[in-house]
C-alpha cells in the first residue's frame, strides 16, 4: 500500500499533489481519475467492489488472485484452503467467488504479507467465511491502531478483533500442509516494518508481499519502517531463494521470475547508488529530485508514483 501513518507525510515534503494523482496506479490498477482527497478510503472499497479477479493457475493446487488490492494466492487441499492477502473489504464477495471456482475444499488460514490496507482489509469478510488470520506480530499491532494515511488525507480507523490476525509470529512459521512446506518468514524492515514472504517450497512457488513490485517503481512505506536499503536487502533474500523456475508473486504487478527479481534488485541499486552519492555531496532532496536521476530508467520502469517521488524515498531512507 501507499500510504504512512504518524503524521509524518509526504505533504509536509510538498509532494502530496504528484502522490495522490499516481497513487491509483499502485493501489487499485482499475480506478479512474482520483476523487476528492477525503474519499479516498471509498474510492479503494468501490474498486475493490467494481474490479473482477483474475485467476492464474501456478501448480495443481496453487493459483494466483489478481483485483483491486495487492496479489493474492490461493493454496487448495484436504487440509483446507490457504489464502494469502485479503484485498479489499468489498472485493471479498469476488475472492470467494473465485476460490470457489477453484477449489470446494474447506477454508483454513488467510495469511498477510503486511499490514497494508489493500492486503488486509477483506480479513475480517474472509475471517467470517471460516479463515482464521497469521500475520507477523506488527501486522497485527499496528491494524489494531488507526491508522493516518496523510498521503490520501484519510485516516483508517482500528481494525475490529474479527479482523486482526489470531496468530502471529516474530520470525519465521512453519507449515506442513496439503502435501507441501510452506514456511512464513519476516523479512527485516523492507516496504514496512510487518512484510512476510511465503514460500510453497515443493511448488516452487514465492509469494513476496510489496518488498517485490514487478515492472514498477515502488512505494516504500517510510512511516513504518521502510527504507530502500531494506527493500534491496529484502528483494536479495527473496533471490537467493529463487531457482530458475520459481514462480515469484509480486505485492503488485504481473507474476514474476527470477530474472525479473534481479532486474528489479538492480533498478532499486542503481537509483540508490546514483541518489546516496548526492546526497552525500550535500545536496538537498530537492536538488536531487531535480537532477533526474532515474532517467535513463523511466522509460523501462512503470510509474507508481512519479520518478520524482520514488526518488524523494531513496533520498529520505537511504
Ligand atoms: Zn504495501
Ligand atoms: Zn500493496
């Protein structure tokens, strides 16, 4: 998701205007044109509400979910059904649809990436449709805060206890479950402070969370703990995990690979190397920003946000 908490936002940075007019293309593909700033938590349900889910088959038992809100993935089995990441509260009528047209096994765990709004916000419908929720321990804390998303000027009240992960871990879970390994495990403060990845290791396949944006510029969430050097650290470990044929889901875009991931990586590298020599020269983010330093990149790599403010990220994190 797109958004920090705890006042500290990109509008004191002078860059909400650029953030608000390209969020949409990170949080909800399908949305149109943006809406008042103070809608925009009814914008994302309404795309959630709106936005039909893609479904892509990855191993026998394993499919790919694609709407309004971040990548989900679904695991069937006798053991009962895994689902990773919830999109959003009004989509979850749409993820039932499409499992059920999938799988009649019975529903067992729901499993979030991080504590972003467009990951978590179905838990609750999917809590009551018999999914109890795993998340990491900071997932669960801070849904159990409102959240301020002064990136959009809206505010998230605390989740209710039906949504809220019944389960969390610190480090790392493990799961024996329809047949495979499938192992939770946080990564170090990457996108947030709560990102997971989840890894089906007989299927070979790697779900990631926002630490991976395929094709795309990324948001990285300052204001909870995310920072470039993270999400570098973060997407390598996701790596050397992957094999040539690994089938690696990102927090958003298309399915990935490996050799999508390295190319990710070396993106994130460069802006970064290009922006620390900058700054460490004594220019202000500002002069950063105006010196382009993503150019020779933008026209290989989709704009979540603008350049500009992807650049400002890397500057304040790096
Ligand atoms: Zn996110
Ligand atoms: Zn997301």
């Amino acid at each position: 998701m797109t958004f920090e908490i705890n006042r500290r936002s990109f509008l004191r940075l002078g860059m909400a205007t650029g953030a608000a007019s390209l969020a949409p293309r990170w949080v909800f593909s399908q949305a149109a044109q943006p809406a008042a700033p103070t809608d925009r938590l009814a914008q994302m349900r309404a795309a959630g509400a709106t936005t039909p889910i893609k479904t892509t088959k990855l191993y026998d038992n394993i499919w790919l979910l694609q709407g309004a809100g971040g990548n989900m993935a679904v695991q069937s089995g006798k053991d009962g059904i895994i689902l990773i990441d919830s999109s959003f509260a009004t989509a979850v009528p749409h993820i039932r649809e499409a499992i059920a047209a999938v799988s009649t096994d019975a529903p067992h765990a729901l499993v979030n990436t991080h504590w972003h709004v467009d990951h978590v916000d179905g838990n609750e419908g999917m809590h009551a449709a018999g999914y109890h929720v795993i998340a990491h321990e900071k997932t669960k804390t801070r849904m159990a805060e409102p959240a301020e998303m002064k990136l959009f000027h809206m505010s998230i009240p605390a989740y209710p206890a039906g949504a809220l992960p019944s389960t969390t871990f610190a480090t790392t879970m493990s799961h024996k479950h329809n047949g495979d390994t499938v192992e939770l495990v946080h990564y170090d403060p990457a996108h947030t402070d709560t990102d997971i990845y989840v890894h089906f290791q007989n299927a070979d396949v790697l779900h990631c969370g926002d630490i991976f944006f395929n094709k795309t510029y990324p948001f990285i969430d300052e204001g909870t703990g995310g920072s470039i050097g993270g999400t570098i650290s973060a997407a390598q470990k996701s790596l050397a995990l992957a094999g040539e044929k690994t089938k690696i889901i990102p927090g958003h875009g298309p399915l990935g690979d490996k050799a999508e991931l390295k190319s990710y990586i070396d993106m994130l590298s460069a802006v970064r190397d290009k922006v620390a020599a900058l700054k460490q020269s004594g220019a202000s983010e500002q002069e950063v920003v105006a010196k382009k330093p993503t150019a020779d990149l933008d026209p290989n790599w989709l704009h979540g946000g603008s350049p500009d403010m992807f650049v400002g990220i890397v500057y304040r994190t790096v």
